[in-house]
C-alpha cells in the first residue's frame, strides 16, 4: 500500500524520528512551534515545511501529532492558523502525544463534528525505538478508525495494540511509564545502598538481571547510561513526571488508592525543581546518588 499524504507536527526528541520514517515512505509535511527545526528536518527528509498547523493539515490525509501533552494537542486546534481550519472531511488525525485520556475524549468529539477521525496512539521504546521503528503503539479508537490507523503505524511500530475506545492508549501509556518512574526511584535507591555497603554496583546488577527483580531500568537503562556516567538526555524527566499525574488521575476517576504512585509522583515533582526542565527521566538517581553521597558507577 502506498502512504497517503501525511503530515506531522512536533518535531521533539521522539517526534523526529518518527516522522523520518514517515518521510521514507510518502509525501510529508511538517510543522513544529520553533520553524528553524522543521526547516533542518525538511532539508534533511526531503519533506515539506508548512508555516502553520492549518497549512500542515490542508491537503493531508493522515495527520500526526507527538507534543508534550494533550493540552498543546488541544491548543493547536483552534485559530484561524490552527488545525481545525485545515483538516478536510475524512482526515485522519493519530496524537502520539502520551496525553490523558478525558482531553483526548474533547478532542475526539470535536473533530467527529466535523467528519475527522481520531485515535490516541502514544508510544513506547524510546528514541532509539523511534529511529529503527520498532516502538510499542497503545491505541485508542474505533474498530474502523483503528483499522485504518493500522498501517501508517506499523511504519512506526512492530507492536500495535488496539486497547479500547479513545482514551484507552493515553491510559495505558500512563500506567506503564509510572511503573517506570517507581522502578527507576526504587532500583536507584537500593542500587546506592549496595555501593555504600561495600558491593560493585556492576556485580549486582549482574545478579539482579538474572533474577526477580529484573526489569527495563537494571537490564538496560541503568548498565548502558548510569554505570557508564553516559546520562544521554533523551526523554524529559518533565514529561516523565506527567506521565505519572496522568496515572495518578485515572487511580482517582477509578476509586483506587495510590499511595505508592502518590509518592512517586512527588518525588518526581521534587526532582523536577531540583534538576530543571530539560534533565532527563533517569536523572532522577543523581538525586538519589548525591543525597546518599555517593555513585553509581561500574
Ligand atoms: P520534546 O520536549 O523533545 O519535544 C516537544 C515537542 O513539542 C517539540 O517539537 C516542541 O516544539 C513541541 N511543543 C512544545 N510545546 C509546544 C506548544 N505549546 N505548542 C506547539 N508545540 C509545542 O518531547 P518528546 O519528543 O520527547 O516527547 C513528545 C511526546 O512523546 C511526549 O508526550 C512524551 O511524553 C512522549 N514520549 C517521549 C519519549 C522519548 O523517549 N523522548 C518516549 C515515549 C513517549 P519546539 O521545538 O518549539 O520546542
């Protein structure tokens, strides 16, 4: 099959990439906030810039957003430059935002007034996921929407889930990356402990990675950039702590007690002060590392 005419609009960290793709397999038109960025990557991908959102939108049948939360998603819609004034009957919309599920439910209605489908398809795997186009995608739609949405995001993912009605993506992407940020606090804290206590942090890493208390953090992220002292900045500790208020807020809506996401969430509040907006998410055990006094290194 081949691609319609696509456009994406964020071109962050993860956005980039993900358009790249996209920009392999099509026509595309970008746009992002701060043009110098869209005017490098429509040099770089053979792409087209677009001055606006609404002239990204006009022309395009698959429109996708990656933005920081749901409420610049939001914000992009309206004005007489703003996405609504381009998108044409029939247009797809995907939001590849990790957003939260309620605004995307707004958002949703207000495009099917005007004959635009929407799916909330956040992703998961990382920058480097993004690049060889094998990241996780958690969708929110219809039957029909998400089988339309299928094939433009399996350029994007090998792992498309469809999880539910609008909103359900959002929701999930908010559990899993606050499971995340509690495994990154816990496996930072226990990891300082046994360097204190006199044991290599590389040595248990080893035992732990061949045991039960495994996981993402101690098998990759931790060996490849907190052992090295690499701490690459790929992924916001700001957006991580979103994601985890995110959680938060479907514990509320559900009825569920959170007192162990309650507290993650605040300690990500605090090391978000702490270390300002553009620390990455695993920075958040340099806190722990210089609290205790010491690092974690092997
Ligand atoms: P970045 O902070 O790197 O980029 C954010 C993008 O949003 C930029 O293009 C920025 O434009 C744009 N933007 C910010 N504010 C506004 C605004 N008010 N109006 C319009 N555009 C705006 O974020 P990422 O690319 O890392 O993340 C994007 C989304 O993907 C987030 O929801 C994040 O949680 C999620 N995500 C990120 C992953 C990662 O590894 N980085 C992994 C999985 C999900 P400008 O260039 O002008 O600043």
């Amino acid at each position: 099959m081949s691609q319609p005419p696509a456009a994406f609009l964020g071109l962050g960290a993860i956005g980039a990439p993900m358009a790249a793709r996209l920009a392999r397999g099509g026509p595309l038109t970008v746009w992002n906030r701060t043009a110098e960025r869209a005017e490098r990557f429509a040099r770089e991908h053979g792409a087209r810039r677009a001055a606006t959102p609404r002239e990204a939108a006009a022309g395009a049948e698959v429109v996708v957003t990656c933005l920081p939360t749901s409420r610049e998603v939001e914000a992009l819609l309206d004005g007489p430059e703003g996405l609504l004034a381009g998108l044409a009957r029939g247009t797809l919309l995907l939001d590849c935002t990790s957003g939260d599920p309620a605004t995307s439910r707004r958002i949703a209605a207000r495009l099917a007034e005007r004959g635009v489908s929407f799916a909330d398809a956040p992703v998961s795997g990382g920058t480097n996921g993004a690049e060889a186009g094998t990241l996780t995608i958690m969708v929110g739609a219809d039957e029909s929407t998400f089988a339309r949405a299928r094939p433009i995001l399996a350029l994007l993912g090998s792992r498309i889930a469809h999880l539910g009605p609008v909103g359900a993506g959002h929701a999930v992407k908010a559990v899993n990356n606050a499971l995340l940020a509690v495994n990154i606090l816990a496996v930072g804290e226990g990891l300082a402990a046994l360097v204190k206590a006199g044991v290599p942090a590389r040595a248990a890493l080893d035992v732990v990675n061949l045991s039960s208390g495994r996981s993402f953090v101690t098998e990759t992220l931790v060996p490849e950039r907190v052992l090295t002292g690499a701490w690459p900045r790929t992924f916001r500790l700001a957006l991580l702590e979103k994601d985890v208020e995110i959680a938060r807020d479907l514990l509320r809506e559900t009825g569920v007690d959170g007192p162990v996401l309650g507290l993650t969430g605040e300690l990500f509040r605090q090391a978000r002060s702490a270390l300002g907006e553009s620390a990455d998410h695993l920075e958040a055990i340099r806190l722990i590392e210089s609290r205790a006094g010491t690092a974690i290194r092997g």
